[in-house]
C-alpha cells in the first residue's frame, strides 16, 4: 500500500500551517498599508501648511513695509506705534535739501529701511 505526501497527515499540517502563515502576512500588510496611508496624508497636510505660511510671510513683508513706508511718509504716530507693539521699528533717512549739492555726491530721497 503506497501512500502519498498529501495523504500523511503530518504534511498536511505544514501545508495548513504555511497557508495560514502567509494570510496573517497579507493581513498585517493591509493595516501597514492603510497605517502608512494615512500618515502620508498627514503629510502632505502639513506640508501643504508649511507652503502656505511661506506665501503669507511674503504678504506679510511687503504688508509690513507698505505699512512703514506709510507711516514715515505720513509722521504717523498711530500706525508707528502699532508695528512697535508687534516688535517692528524702522527709521526714516532725512531728506536732503533740493537746492543742488554742491559736494558733487548725488541726494538721495526720503526712504524707510524695510524690516526684517
């Protein structure tokens, strides 16, 4: 009488104990899929933030600068002292008078120092 492998019972139990073996892999991999899925987004979430803030920085300075600009220009107590409470200061160069320069160096106009 000629047995099999697949008629010994001890084969078929390694074969059932691979079977089982790899669906637990192709389970634990789904959840590090959708584990991996999901933190991904996360990331691309902050990112997304990260790309943002840097175009509002931008909007921010020139806001910044227009709002100076405005104040030395005007001798606007009320906006100076509003960039001050933020931590902002600047200064005004003194205009130079229109008569010409007689020193031969060229008058430059009365502009505010951006921040920074």
């Amino acid at each position: 009488m000629s047995t099999t492998l697949l008629e010994k019972s001890w084969f078929r139990w390694v074969l059932s104990g691979i079977a089982v073996l790899g669906l637990a892999f192709v389970v634990v991999n789904i959840f590090l899929f959708l584990g991996n899925r999901t933190i991904q987004g996360e990331v691309n979430d902050r990112q997304q933030f990260i790309n943002q803030s840097l175009q509002l920085d931008r909007l921010n300075r020139e806001l910044i600068a227009a709002l100076a600009n405005l104040a030395a220009r005007n001798n606007d107590d009320q906006i100076r002292n509003l960039l001050a409470s933020h931590g902002i200061t600047f200064t005004v160069n003194q205009p130079t008078s229109t008569a010409p320069a007689t020193s031969g160096a060229p008058a430059s106009a009365g502009r505010t120092k951006a921040p920074r």
